[in-house]
C-alpha cells in the first residue's frame, strides 16, 4: 500500500503552490467564478454574455476556463457589474501586520 503524504492546506491553493502574489491569484479566481456562476445562472451564452460585456467570445472563454493571467483584478470586477453585479470594496484598519490582505466575499 502506498502512502502519500498529506498537507493541511493555507486556506489558499495558490500560496501552497507557491505562487507569486497568492492572494491577488485567489481573487482573480473568485471573481471568474462568480463571472462564470452569473452567466450560468443568466442562461446565457458564453457569445451572448460577451456580446452583453462588449468582450469577445474568446476572452470569456478564458475567463471562465481559469486562464487568467493576462486580466486585471479590475477588469473582471468591470465584467461583474457589467452582469449586474454591485460591487463593494471595503478598507479596514492594519491589525498590526506588516502587509494588508485582499480578499473576495462573495
């Protein structure tokens, strides 16, 4: 029998594969899923939801997919309220650490 060794997660996929700014990767992520959800639940084409967005066809696609390398926390924000979506940032005072933490509740 084989054995494998398991890690109890950060609470963060991309912090535990030690990726680059894991945080602002998490965001990115919630946001696409909520993108991808809203159309879901919209009944909408993935050309429809882009023709609605003003984006094409192929740049939902890879936003939904995940590949999202190449857009900015902004622009799906943009694409959320496009959908309907409010959109709410929320600043709160350092609790001491050295860095602040962005986060996505959705």
């Amino acid at each position: 029998m084989v054995k494998h060794k398991v890690e109890e997660s950060c609470g963060n996929i991309f912090e535990d594969l030690g990726m680059e700014d894991p945080e602002k990767c998490l965001v990115k992520a919630e946001l696409a899923r909520k993108i991808s959800v809203a159309i879901e639940e919209m009944g909408l084409t993935q050309a429809a939801a882009a023709a609605l967005l003003g984006v094409d066809q192929p740049t939902l696609s890879a936003i939904v997919r995940g590949r999202l390398q190449r857009y900015s926390v902004d622009k799906l924000m943009r694409l959320l309220t496009g959908l309907g979506y409010d959109l709410e940032i929320v600043i709160t005072e350092p609790k001491g650490q050295q860095m602040g933490h962005l986060s996505v509740h959705a």
